[in-house]
C-alpha cells in the first residue's frame, strides 16, 4: 500500500471508529470498511496502536477502539503514525555531480521537501478526526 494510501485508510479507519464510538470493532469489520484485505487493516491498526491512537481487546468479544477522543487526536498525529520516514523522491535521485546544476541540486530540492514536508504537517495539525467525523457526521446518520 502506498504511503498516500496508508494515511488515507487510517484516516478512514479512525473515522469509522469514532462513529462505532464504544464499540470493540473488529478489523474484518474495519476491512469491510475500507474495502481492503484484512491484512492490510491489521497492519495499519498494529502501527496505530503503537502511536498510542488505538487500543486492542483481544477474545471474543475484542476489537479496536480509539485510545482518545476525536478532539484529541489530529491527522498529524495518524500521518506520523503510519509514514514515520516520509518519502521525498530523492533516494533514487543520483545526478551528476561533475555538472555545476548536477552538483547542488540535491540539496536544493533537499529544502525545498522539508519545507512542504512541514507545512502539510502544520495543516495536518490543525484538522482533528473530531472535524473529519463532523463532516461525516450527516452522511452517517445510524449507528451499526
């Protein structure tokens, strides 16, 4: 899964949880969700958990539930939790370094990245899934 798509379904992943709220879903309900393989779901949830933005219940009855609430929680926080090495298309990038623009351009984009890199993450920082559920809140009118 790509890494746009990881953030994307954890998103989606809390969201669903935030309406299921109290409920101990379980991640073959989450993969429904989703649409994906349960695998993937599983996947995501065990980085989730180990950012502490979900917690486990393991038996029968277990399931995931948000570890705060959606007030508590930003989609920096998701994005951290499941792209901790963000890409920035420089590690492929080999120029030649005996040309003048081959040999500074590397770092150029370099600062050009980690200033995007940060400003997605401020945005990232202002939106809660508190606000995501909002939204969704008029589509999603019944509980399951």
């Amino acid at each position: 899964m790509t890494g746009n798509t990881r953030f994307a379904a954890s998103v989606h992943m809390l969201a669903y949880l935030a309406y299921r709220a109290g409920a101990a879903v379980p991640s073959a309900e989450i993969a429904a969700s989703v649409d994906t393989n349960p695998v993937v779901i599983r996947r995501l949830l065990s980085a989730l958990v180990k950012a502490r933005l979900v917690n486990a219940t393991k038996g029968a009855n277990g399931g995931f539930t948000l570890a705060s609430t959606p007030q508590n929680i930003s989609l920096r926080d998701v994005y951290r939790a499941v792209e901790p090495q963000p890409q920035r298309g420089l590690d492929h990038f080999a120029p030649n370094h005996k040309c003048p623009v081959g040999a500074k351009i590397s770092n150029i984009l370099q600062g050009v990245y980690v200033k995007a890199q940060a400003g997605m993450e401020a945005e990232l920082a202002r939106v809660s899934l508190a606000d995501v559920h909002e939204q969704l809140r008029p589509v999603c009118t019944g509980k399951h």
